[in-house]
C-alpha cells in the first residue's frame, strides 16, 4: 500500500468529529484555521461554535461590531487574529463578491493569512494541489524522513515540504491535508511521547526504526522574551470598576483593561499615584499576583485593590458594573484574573 493510502486509511478510520468538519464551507475553514494559529483544537471547539452562532456568513463578520467580535475572541488571546478576520471578511465581500477566493496568491494578500494558512484553507476547502505546513506536520515529517536539521529554519521547512510533495496522492487533497495535521495532533505527540504502535507511518519512520523521537525533531531556543513589570490597580466603587480602553494601535489594541503603570509600585506609590489623578481612595490593599505570556512579551503584574469614596464626575461613565464588564467589554486574558479573584 502507498504511503499516501495508508494515511487516508488511517483518517478515515480515526478522524476526530470537530465542528468545523460538519457540512464544511470554505467560511468555516477560514474561521477555523484562523482560530487553530498558536491554539490548541480543544480550546478552539467551543469559541468556534459561539462565532458561528452569532457570526454564521463572511457577511455578518463584515458587519460585526467590534465588541462583539472581542467578545467572542475573549480568552482565545492573539486578538489581532480577529481583527484581522474582519478586514479579511470586508476585502472578501468588497473586492470578492462575498466569496472566498480559490487561489493561493489572493488567500496570501488577505489579511492575517500567511502561507501555511493559505496553504490550508486552500488544500481544505478548494482541493488546491498545494502542501501545508505547519508545527505538527513538521514534527511527523523530519521524524519520517529522519531530518536532524532545525525545524525553525526556513531551509529546514523547504526541504520537508518538497520530500513530502513526492508523497502527496491525485486526489483527496483537502483529506490528506487535513489527515497530515491528524497524525501530528493524535498520534506523533511532541515531547517523546508519539503513539509509534498506532501510527501509519511507523513501518518506514526513520525516527522509529532508529530509535530517535527523543532527538527529533531538532528545534533552536525560543527567541528572548522581554520581561515588563507592571502594578495593574482595580480600582473600585460598590460593584463599579473603573476599566479603560487601550489605544487604537500596539499589543491588544482597542480592548478594554484595568489602569495599570509601568513597574512594581509600592502601596505608598499608589496612593501618590491615585491623588495625581483625582481618586480619593478610602482603601488600598495588595492584591493578587500574575504572569502573562505573550509571543514577545512577558507581564509580571502585581496589584492593588483600590475603594474610592466617591468616583469623579469626569469618569462617572468609565466606572461599569462588574456583570456589564463581564458580559460587553472584551477584556484581554491578561487582566481576567483581577477579575476573578472576587468570584
Ligand atoms: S512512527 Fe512514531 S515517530 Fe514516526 S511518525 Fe509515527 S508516531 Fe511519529
């Protein structure tokens, strides 16, 4: 049997039943990809069927309002992806007559589409004869093919992807695309753990045979990680907060959060802090402590939490009832725990 048979055999039998592969359309594998950048499938499922409820056409996400769309992106974090989902639902409507377009070049000049995306949602939902690569993929393949080079360099992502151009079948392109990501996701684990007895490819996997899956794949260190400290205040009336919103461009542009200042103030600091800026404040007490990890970026927050006697007239609107903050303000991931830790 052909390497590519066995693999289809192998999807066949053991594809998992995700939303996104139900009556597929190529809206549905646009979301969807766009949604599986940098996060896992479990997480993805129930954010995926809350956006097709309330966003179900490229039309609607064309016409979403932008706190809506932060909403239903609200913990799925890498908010430009949404952003950028809606320019691309504008152009398509626009420039595309409401239909996706069917070719590599014009998937590439939409906005957050890269080529591994394109590459997907082409092969996906058009059947373009085209190989998409992604982290998986690369994995099962420098395995299979028992390449030791670094999988970061883009030479090392060439070289995989025209070895396995030599195995891609006639037909079922969009199932084989599909089956390649299947592998990585169930079966060829990363950390040493792959499920070789199970696997389609184990009869001729380099890595197996030579007992090398704790060697390959071969990855250079992350890139260096700028740490930021920052004091986060919630800064609070009875049950209103004071939330602001963040600028119109830079890291988690147009979302709402809580007053934050660069460094790790004391409570002293604080209290300077908040009569610069015209908040009486009855009580300042320490709060809870937290990292967030971004690509780039690390955020080590401590906090505060602040009760004011009485909220300024000037910032009577920008005070807003916990369960309204909860239910319309998209507030990024990273201030979800000062939140929480009232509950
Ligand atoms: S045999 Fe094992 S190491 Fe090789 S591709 Fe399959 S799961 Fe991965």
């Amino acid at each position: 049997m052909k390497i590519s048979d066995k693999i289809l055999a192998f999807f066949d039998g053991h594809k998992r039943d995700l939303p996104w592969r139900n009556n597929p359309t190529p809206y549905k594998t646009l979301v969807s990809e766009i949604m599986l950048q940098q996060t896992r499938v479990d997480t993805v499922i129930p954010y995926f069927n809350r956006f097709m409820k309330e966003l179900p056409t490229i039309s609607s996400l064309a016409k979403a309002d932008d706190e809506l769309l932060y909403k239903l992106w609200q913990g799925l974090g890498y908010y430009n992806r949404a952003k950028n989902l809606k320019k691309a639902a504008i152009i398509i409507m626009e420039k595309h007559g409401g239909i996706i377009p069917n070719t590599i070049s014009e998937l590439e000049s939409l906005p957050g589409i890269g080529p591994y995306t394109a590459g997907a949602i082409g092969a996906i939902a058009f059947q373009i004869n085209t190989v998409a690569i992604d982290g998986n993929v690369l994995r099962v393949f420098s395995r299979y093919f028992g390449i030791t080079d670094d999988i970061r360099l883009e030479s090392t992502k060439n070289v995989i992807k025209s070895r396995l151009e030599g195995i891609y079948p006639a037909n079922r392109l969009n199932d084989f695309t599909e089956a390649l990501m299947e592998i990585g996701a169930i079966v060829c684990l990363p950390n040493g753990k792959p499920l070789c007895d199970t696997c389609p490819l184990s009869n001729a996997c380099f890595a197996y045979s030579n007992k090398m899956i704790d060697v390959i794949p071969l990855k250079s260190k992350l890139v260096h990680r700028r740490k930021e400290l920052k004091t986060v205040l919630f800064i609070k009336k009875e049950d209103r907060v004071l939330i602001l919103k963040r600028p119109r461009t830079g890291i988690l542009s147009n979302l709402w959060e809580l007053p934050n200042i660069e460094g790790h103030l004391s409570k002293e600091e604080v209290l300077l802090w908040l009569s610069q800026n015209g908040l009486p404040a009855s009580r300042v007490l320490s709060g809870i402590n937290f990292v967030h990890i971004f690509t780039h970026i690390e955020w080590n927050m401590k906090s505060y939490v602040v009760q004011i006697d009485q909220i300024p007239f000037h910032m009577e609107n920008d005070f807003i009832e916990i369960t309204e903050i909860e239910k319309k303000y998209s507030v990024p991931t990273a201030f979800l725990p000062f939140f929480n830790q009232f509950k």
